[in-house]
C-alpha cells in the first residue's frame, strides 16, 4: 500500500403498521364517529311517534372500542423509527465502514485501507469552512477532477487503482440501499497496471532470514517463532497477529487461521515451526503481565499485548539488516516464497490456493509465472541448443 501524501495519505424498516392494524384502526374510526353522531341526536330516528325527550327515552350508548395503547390513533403521526437520519444529515462513511466490518466481515488493515482512501475522496470536495460535502451529490466530473489532482501528485497507478476500487465499492453501497440513484463512477475506467512478479526469496535467503534470531529468551524465541510460522504456513500478517494460543493443535501439526472476510481454514505446519512456536509458547510465561482482555494472543510484546502487524514488520527490519538481505523484504516476501518454492517444487496450484486461502484461483496464479520463468532458466543453462 502505497505511503502516498500526508493530506492525501437497507435497512429497509417495516411499516408502522400492518394490514391488520390498518383495518382495525378504520374500524375504530367508524365506531367512535357512529358514537358521536348519536351524541349529538338523542331523538330516535325513523320513529316519529316517539316523544323527543331526552328524559322519556333512555338511550343506549353503544360499546366504545377504545384503541391498544400500541395502534396509533389516525391524528397521531407514527413516531419516527429509533435512530433514523435523513439522508441529509446521514453520515454516509460511518455507514460504509459498517458495512464492511458488520456485513462483508473484512479484516480490520482492510477496512481502514478503505476508511483512509475514502476519506481522502470525501475531503477534497469540502468546502474552505470545513464543513462536509453530501457524497450523493458527487457528479462523474467531480471525480474525474479528483483523479487528475491524485495525477498532479504523481501517485503510482497501483494507488490510484486502489483508490478507485474503494469509491467504487462506496457507491455501490449507496445504490443497494438506495441513497443514490445515479452512480458517478459508471463511466470511470479503472487504468490498466502491469502486473508485477511477486518478490520472494531464494531458499537459501530463507534459511539465513530463519536463523538470524539467535538465543533462548523470550525474544529471540518469539522472533524465531514468527519468521519460522510466516514461512512455513504463509500466512498474511493479519493472520498471524489474530493468532490466539488455541488456534495450535500440535498434535495435528495445524494452525486454525482466519483469513478475509473471517474465514477460517486449517493450514499445516512444518516440524521446524513446530518446534521453534513450542520453544516460545514455553518461555511465554516470562511476560510479566499478559493483557486481561485479550489473555490468549499468541504472539505478544513485552508488555503481554498483541503484536500488530507494524511490529511484524519491525521486527523482520532488524532481521534484514543483520542478513544484509533486499530491503525490499516484507513480512509478505515470506507467503510469496511459500507459494513459489511449494510450485518449484511440484506442488498443485489448487492446492497452494488452499494453503494461502485465495478465494479466486487467478490469485494464485501470478506464481505460475514465477515458475515459468525458472524453468525456462533451468532451460536455458541446461538445454545443449537453447
């Protein structure tokens, strides 16, 4: 994800009431007009041999339905549903990030992906006052111009392509719940990117990274403990943070990991991860405090709360310069040199989409091309007439 620049860096409610409620209420109408029209003639209609004196006739008031305290009567309004905004005063973002958290289940690095790209959008359409721009009212133009500031400064196509995803899936929220009924972003092609091949390591880079964290204390072992897991398993760093003491079943040699949008699949692991989370989870119980509203996190610093994915990435740092390895190594080098040395090797391409737990196997398939390329190279250096 791209640092870019700082400044940039249905319900649908039920009815009030139903139809059942609706007769009753006419009927209570009838009934209490039917009373006030014979309050008003004491005289008996259709008799006139009948003396028209109150006192001479007793008349008979006829069963007053009185309405349920929970059908409103028909000069009352219908009181406004708890908690409901005009689309006026709606705050629309809050409402999208909900959305993602509540209703697409999206991980928390996703979601703020998203929350920090649309914020950006909504506040280059606010006005010098501060004061916020209605996204409903955001023409086709108006994107296009915001798309040409985010040119001037020179963001990369990949950001910009982010960019565009995330507005995207914002107003195809507004048009399922029905806030707009034109959406701007219609006639907004997404440009073409080149698809990069994925960094990743050589093995034995791997081997030199696993063996950098030297030492038995609980950091070198926790250290150990990650490198060792992100390689083995090939999990995102996501996944490996949300990581609790549970999720290990070293009798099975699986890790229970929970990828996006909250699904869980089980992932294998190798005897040397094994061995080096065994060694950890034995010198966990050095932490002086581990945080009471999260006790069983896996991974922890030295205060007993989880580790983010910002210290992931920290802690591969120090690693990187001890090794003297690319500085384009990140935590998610390990999972592309998982996938890749897994192909080198012969391992089935459904298979490894399992193991990274891809909802598409046109994910996986960037790899492929990884793997072409070595054996195209093994080729070359071998082949007597490449």
């Amino acid at each position: 994800m791209s640092a870019g620049h700082p400044e940039f860096n249905e319900v649908r409610h039920s009815d009030t009431w139903s139809v059942e409620e609706e007769k009753m209420e006419e009927k209570s109408q009838n009934t209490t007009t039917a009373v006030s029209r014979t309050a008003s003639h004491p005289t008996v209609e259709n008799n006139p041999s009948t003396t028209a004196t109150p006192t001479a006739i007793p008349v008979t008031n006829p069963p007053v339905t009185t309405p349920s305290p929970a059908t409103p009567s028909a000069t009352t309004p219908s009181p406004a549903t708890p908690g409901a905004t005009s689309p006026k005063d709606m705050d629309f973002q809050k409402a999208f990030v909900d959305y993602l958290r509540y209703e697409r289940n999206m991980s928390p690095e996703t979601i703020r992906a998203y929350e920090k790209d649309l914020h950006q959008f909504l506040r280059f359409f606010s006005t010098g006052d501060g004061s916020k721009v209605n996204p409903v009212e955001i023409t086709a133009l108006q994107v296009r111009e915001f798309l040409a500031q985010l040119n001037e400064k020179n963001y990369q196509k990949t950001t910009v392509v982010r960019k565009l995803a995330t507005i995207r899936s914002f107003y195809k929220f507004l048009m399922r719940k029905g806030h707009v009924t034109i959406n701007p972003m219609a006639d907004i092609e997404t440009p073409k990117v080149e698809k990069r091949l994925p960094h990743f390591l050589s093995t034995d880079e791997v081997e030199k990274l696993l063996n950098a964290p030297q030492g038995t204390t609980f950091q070198a072992s926790r250290d150990r403990a990650i490198l060792e897991t992100l390689y083995s398993t090939g999990l995102r760093v996501s996944e490996l943070t949300a990581l609790n003491v549970p999720d290990l079943d070293f009798t099975a040699e699986v890790i229970k990991a929970r990828g996006k949008g909250r699904r869980e699949r089980m992932v294998p692991v190798g005897s040397f991860a094994l061995q080096a989370i065994k060694r950890y989870v034995d010198v966990r119980a050095q932490v002086p405090r581990i945080n009471d509203q999260d006790p069983e996190a896996l991974f922890l610093n030295r205060f007993g709360d989880r580790l983010s994915s910002r210290s992931i990435r920290k802690i591969l740092d120090k690693y990187i310069k001890i090794t003297g390895l690319s500085e384009k190594t990140s935590p998610h080098t390990l999972r592309h040199s998982f996938a890749t040395h897994l192909l080198n090797r012969g391992a089935n391409l459904r298979m490894v989409q399992e193991l990274l737990g891809h909802k598409h196997l046109s994910t996986t398939q960037i790899y492929t091309h990884v793997t072409t390329q070595n054996i195209k190279q093994a080729y070359e250096e071998s082949h007597p007439r490449p």
